[in-house]
C-alpha cells in the first residue's frame, strides 16, 4: 500500500480508517457509516510514533477506535434520537491499550505479585504459571536452523511429553530462567522444522509454528488460501425474521450508551476474545461470560479481561450445565465464541442450534467467533495463540529485521489479540445495527491472522522513523530467546523512559482509573487503563454518548447462571 508521509499517529490513523477500512467494500459497513469520516478527530494531533515496532501499532487500533466510536455515534443516534455526535480518539490511550492486561494492579500489587497469583491458583490446573512449565512458550531453533515457536498453551503437558522431558521441576524457579530455556531449546533442537509442526498440531494437537517471513507465509497453502479475506466478515442467515427493536432502557442511565439493555454470552479466554465483550460492556451491553472450575484460564490475564462483566460457572459437558446454558440463550441477542474451531459444536451449541433457537424465538441472534488462523485453508482447525499468528504470518520476523537482527522476534504484546478483540466488537456493533433495521441472524468471524495480515498490509515506517524511533529506545534489545513476560516489562520501562509519565504524556495517570472490584475481598479496588478514555463523544458543544462499565473486574463464579 502506497501511503503518504507520516508527521503524526493521528495522520496515519486518519488514512488508515479512511483508505483502508472506510472504503473497503468487502467489510460491506453502511453508508450511514462510511460518510461520517469528518466527524472523527484524533487527538493530540502532533505525537510521533513511539513504540519500538515497525508496523504502525497505535495507528491502526486509533483507526480501529475511531469505527467503534462511529458505530456507537450512530446506534445511539438512531436509539436516543440525540443530535449528530462528534468522535474523538486519544491516540496515547490507544498506543497503551495493547499492554492493559499487564498494568492491571490489585491494591497496588502487580498481576505477578506473589498475594495476587495466590489468588488465581485456582484457575491454573495445568500449572503453566510454574517457570518450567511456562517457559516452553517461546521461540527456539530447530535441528535444521529455523525458527521454531513452540507453545504450552494453558497445560504443558503435552508439549513436554513431545519433547520427552520430564512433566515437572519444581527445583527450577524464575531466576533459573536461561537454564529452563537451554532444556526446551535442546529438545527442540533434536527436530527439524517441518516434523515439529506436524508432530506438535497434528499428533499432539498442541499449539505452535513454524517461524516464517511473510514472503514464505503467503506461498504456503494456507496463505494462499487466506488471500482475499475480509478484515471481519457479517453473514446474515434466517433473513426472513423481523428487525428487533432496541431493548427500552433505564430512565436513570442517561449515558446513551449504545449497547444498553443487549445480553451478551462471553465464551472466551485469554485477550482476544475477552477484548470483544469487555467492549461490548463498555458499550453498555450486560456481559456474562461462562467460566468453569474444570477449564483452565491465563490466570495472570484474567483480571483486566473481567472488567465489566459477571461471571458464572458452568460445565458444558455436565446435563445441568446444557440446561443452563441453553436457558440463557434463548434470552441473548449474542454470544461470543472464542474457543478452539469445534468445541462448543461438540458440546451441541454451534451456530446452527443457536440460530435455530432464535429462529423459534422469532427474534435474531448474533454469532460471533473469532480463532487464530481464520476460517478458510488447511490450518483452520488448529489450536493458536497471539505469539502463533505473529510467527506464522512473518510480523516476528518484520520485528526482527526492525531490531537489525536476523532472526525473528515477538513484536510489542499482546498488540495481535487485543486489536482482533476490537475488529471483533466492530463486527458485532454492524451486525446488531443491520438486526435493527433488517431483521435476521449474523453470523460474524475474524482472526488473528486476518489482522495480521492487515496489519502488514498497511505498511512499515520509512527508514527515517524507523530510525528515529530506535533512537529513543537505546536499551531495548530483546532477542528470539525473550519470553514474553521479559518483553512485556522491557516494553513498559523503555516506554516510560522515553515519554514520560506526567500530565499529557504517554503515562499519564490520568489514563488510569482505580474502582471497587469483586475479588472475594469487600473493599479491594483496582487500578487500570481507563478504557473510557479512548473514544469520547461530543454533541454541538455539548457531551454526548458516555461510554462507561457497571462494575469493576469480577472474580471468576461470582454470578448466577442468569439475566
């Protein structure tokens, strides 16, 4: 894609949501939408890039924003008769947004505290937050000199049983981290390449990937079949059922949030998935997400995911659980599925029942499904990860190259899931709008690979930039051995230190916000990106839409099984 010069985020950011999502008719959004592009401002308008990454990161989740907000803008519009409303995207608060579940702090302890991973324990039956079993998640080299991502998932043992190690080593601890990773990159250096991705998804049914540039992706089958795919696709089925009015809302709530009074069924774990509801709710939608004392979570990540939502326990694979659950559907207007490609078909709720259901309710529902690799080409059904689409599809190695080093690197994270969760949302928001006004059910699909192949299509910085973002990161050298935990705090300090934490910069404390949440103890707060900073509305001088939360981070089982 041929671009202009970029002076600013907030240039780019305009071009990219104009150029590249605008005015792509294969998104189909609406002309409602579309025209609108002069009321969006990006602000401040003057801030260069900052990140150390090649690929326009705080660009394309601006952009990515700014169609949210203008979707809001008109669902609110058209529900609240408000007057036109005027959208605004803090390209800072967008920059961090992709760090938010690292930053999530419980009375002041970090999510690594050792009192607040005491109180995750629970969700951890696959013991991967132990340093061995944790560290098989990361990118080592194969007998045949490539490069390797191998992953554990949420239960390593698998992957240790592949590489013939032993299922524990309680005497290893976080500091013995270069000695856990010399064992995973012996093992790993026994195979080559080619053997290592079948053996691990096919055999093992295990996450992991070969290392490719995005050159090699694409000559693979699976990239060529991924060609042409949409950012998001919104299929209508039982086009014959009537348009569904906005549910009333409460006369005491005057924030006209656009999703007040949608019921949204959270099936999902880890950043992506969560990221679509925890918009939602943002949005105003009352989110419950299905959590289950039998399926492991990324407990580390669970904290700033659940901002916004109840949550309850049910087993799916139980008759009382099925009962449950199909209860509830048959009140929501959407569930989000984030699980792998299969499993909620196996356990009798795939998308044909759902929408069969609604069909006999006579009111349409909303299907949302969001995986790694997308929905079309031979590795569909694989099991993946933000670090698998990013090695897969060549955004580690364009990191890499950026860093002047030739091997691939996992780029700022977790960017590829938490902008997935946005474009997800934004699929959600135009399938709910056309419900309204059209009347059927909506299918809606996206991926971490269809953002990141977006992504790349967008386009590097000029080697000036590139060279002037490098100058303000002099000490951020991560290699291919840097798990993502290192990188995570590398990212945060050079970050700090590049732009400071006072008012207007990028760290500003007045991006956070600390509230009440339910974490079993009354009276603990949280502190945290302040989401509702990212877009904000205007109306002829006036404030318009507020977008806000009902409730802070809540605690996994804290909730009925009930609307």
């Amino acid at each position: 894609m041929t671009v202009p010069s970029q002076p600013s985020i907030a240039t780019e950011a305009r071009y990219i949501l104009k150029t590249s999502l605008l005015q792509d008719k294969v998104l189909r959004i609406p002309q409602k939408i579309t025209s609108r592009l002069s009321s969006v401002t990006f602000t401040p308008t003057d801030a260069p890039p900052i990140a150390p990454t090649p690929c326009k990161l705080s660009e394309s989740a601006a952009a990515l924003w700014a169609l949210v907000g203008l979707f809001s803008a008109v669902i609110s519009e058209e529900r609240y008769g408000v007057p036109d409303q005027h959208v605004t995207v803090d390209v800072h608060t967008a920059t961090l947004f992709p760090m938010s579940t690292f930053m999530f702090e419980l009375d002041g302890k970090g999510i690594w505290h050792p009192e607040v991973k005491a109180r995750m324990d629970f969700m951890d039956p696959g013991k991967f937050t132990e340093p061995y079993r944790g560290l098989a998640t990361n990118i080592y080299k194969t007998a045949d000199a490539r490069y390797f991502q191998l992953h554990g998932g949420l239960d390593t043992t698998a992957v240790l049983h592949m590489l013939e190690m032993p299922q524990h080593r309680l005497e290893l601890t976080g500091t013995d981290a270069a000695k856990i990773k010399s064992l995973y990159a012996e093992g790993v250096g026994r195979r080559t390449a080619e053997w290592l991705d079948l053996e691990a998804n096919e055999f093992w049914r295990q996450a992991g990937t070969i290392c490719y540039t995005q050159e090699e992706f694409m000559k693979t089958p699976h990239g060529q079949a991924s060609i042409g795919q949409p950012l998001y696709s919104v299929d209508a089925v039982h086009t014959s059922l009537s348009p569904v009015a906005w549910a009333p809302t409460c006369p005491q709530d005057t924030r006209n949030r656009p999703l007040a009074g949608i019921k949204v069924l959270d099936l999902t774990r880890v950043v992506a998935g969560p990221t679509i509801s925890k918009i939602l709710a943002l949005a105003g939608a009352d989110v419950l997400r299905i959590s289950s004392l039998t399926v492991p979570e990324a407990s580390s990540l669970v904290f700033d995911m659940q901002i916004g939502k109840r949550d309850c326990h049910l087993d799916l694979k139980t008759v009382e659980g099925k009962l449950a659950f199909r209860n509830l559907v048959e009140e929501a207007d959407v569930i989000v599925d984030g699980y792998r490609p299969g499993s909620l078909e196996k356990m009798g709720f795939g998308r044909t029942l759902v929408h069969e259901i609604a069909r006999k309710r006579g009111r349409g529902m909303v299907y949302a499904r969001e995986n790694c690799y997308g929905w079309v080409g031979e590795w569909r059904h694989r099991s993946g990860w933000q670090q698998i689409s990013d090695c897969v599809t060549g955004v580690s190695w364009a990191q890499g190259k950026f860093l002047g080093l030739d091997e691939p690197v996992i780029p700022l994270l977790p960017n590829s899931d938490y902008q997935t969760g946005i474009i997800g949302a934004i699929g959600i928001l135009q399938a709910l709008l056309l419900r309204s006004t059209s009347g059927g059910s909506y299918n809606v699909d996206t991926s971490l690979n269809a953002f990141n192949l977006w992504y790349l299509n967008l386009g590097f910085y000029s080697p000036d930039v590139s060279r002037s973002i490098l100058a303000k990161h002099p000490d951020f050298k991560p290699r291919h051995t840097t798990d993502v935990f290192t990188l995570f705090d590398m990212t945060r300090q050079t970050c700090r230190k590049a732009t400071g934490e006072g008012k207007g910069e990028l760290f500003d404390p007045a991006r956070f916000i600390t509230e009440e949440v339910r974490w079993g103890k009354k009276g603990e707060n949280g502190r945290y990106l302040d989401w509702t900073k990212l877009i904000t509305f205007s109306a002829a001088g006036e404030e318009g839409i507020r977008l806000g939360y009902d409730r802070g981070s809540t605690m996994p089982g804290s909730d009925e099984p009930v609307w």
